[in-house]
C-alpha cells in the first residue's frame, strides 16, 4: 500500500479497473459454466461410444475365430497381407470457446469389386466389415477423448482465473482503493487544520 500515490486520478483509475476485472470476472464465470456442460455431455458420448467400442471388437475377433474355422489360419493370414490400407482420416477443428476440439473423419474411397469364390470368403468380408465398424469407433472415442482433456485444462485454467479474480486481484484493487480513500480523507481534514489555524493567525495578525 506504501507504493501506491494516493491521487484522486488514481483512486479513479482503480474504480474503472475493479469494474473492468468485474465485468471479466462475470465472463470468465459464463465461459467456465458453458465449458463444464460442454464437458458432461461429451463425457457422455465418450461412455456410449467406448461402450459401443468395446461391443464391436468382441464382434470383430469373433468374426476372426469363425472365417478361421472356414478357411484356416495360414490362408486367412494371406488374406489380410493383400488387404488394402486402413482408409486415411481428416482432421477439422471445432471450437468452442476459445477451445480447439478436434473432429476426425474418414475420408470415403470407392470399394474394390470382390470376386473370391473360395469357401469360407463370406465369412473372410465379414471380418473386414466388423472391423471397419470398430476403427470407425475407434476414430470416434479418440476424438471425444481428446476433446475431453482439452476441455479439462481449459476448465482448470478458467478456474484459476476466476478465483485470482476472486481472491486476489479485485480484493486487492478494492484494499488499495479504500487505502487512497482513507489517504485522501486525512489529508482533507489535515487541509481543512491548516487553513483553520492560517485564518486564525491571519485574524489575529489583522485585528479590527
């Protein structure tokens, strides 16, 4: 408090700037309650999709237990050898915010024609089919779960704010704010003392 120069100019300059940590006070609350709801619902899709997740590898090794049966180990390894690559993704950013959500999709391509006549190559699709399903699963609960901990630290960081806002910074401002006040006070009562005093000598230096 020492340092502060106890002017009106700054006394008035300290009230603009509590009304203007105040007023961001008021937003970064807003933001912070909009990240949170945010943060639930996508936490509940994230426990849907990796429930989901979950369902589709079950159905997916097990398509691979039966093609097994059907064509055998060795002949569905060369199988998988001549399969084509995973399909590429495609990365866009959402925001919300001031938060940079990532979304991922696949990027479609044209299917090749199939025409294996080998016992069992039902069987063998089926196994291709079942795990398209779960990499497109998996592309969705890597994307929810990363934007599960994006919001996380973004909430972490709002809260922090508010509460050196709360705690600190406008408490601080309003105590240097009331110091200046008090300063101010005594020094128009220290005036006010000293013109009184002047005026008397003045009266007495001057009798009528």
């Amino acid at each position: 408090m020492a340092n502060i120069n106890p002017t009106r100019m700054n006394l008035i300059n300290l009230k603009r700037r509590i009304n203007v940590a105040r007023k961001g006070h008021s937003i970064l609350k807003r933001k912070r309650e909009i990240l949170v709801i945010e943060f639930l619902k996508m936490l509940k899709q994230s426990k849907q999709s990796r429930a989901m997740l979950n369902d589709l590898m079950q159905q997916s090794y097990k398509s691979v237990t039966i093609a097994s049966a059907y064509v055998g180990n060795f002949e569905l390894q060369e199988m998988a050898l001549h399969k084509e690559p995973a399909t590429p993704i495609r990365i866009r950013i959402k925001n919300i915010m001031g938060v940079r959500i990532p979304e991922v999709e696949r990027v479609q391509r044209l299917p090749k024609m199939s025409y294996s006549i080998m016992p069992g190559s039902l069987a063998v699709d089926d196994i291709s089919d079942s795990f398209t399903r779960a990499t497109n699963s998996i592309i969705d609960v890597a994307q929810r779960e990363q934007g599960l901990k994006r919001l996380v630290v973004e909430i972490d960081k709002t809260k922090r704010r508010v509460n050196a806002l709360d705690y600190r910074i406008i408490p601080g401002m309003k105590g240097q704010s009331k110091y200046i006040r008090m300063r101010l006070e005594e020094m128009d009562r220290d005036m006010f003392s000293a013109l009184k005093h002047v005026k008397k000598k003045l009266a007495a230096s001057h009798p009528k």
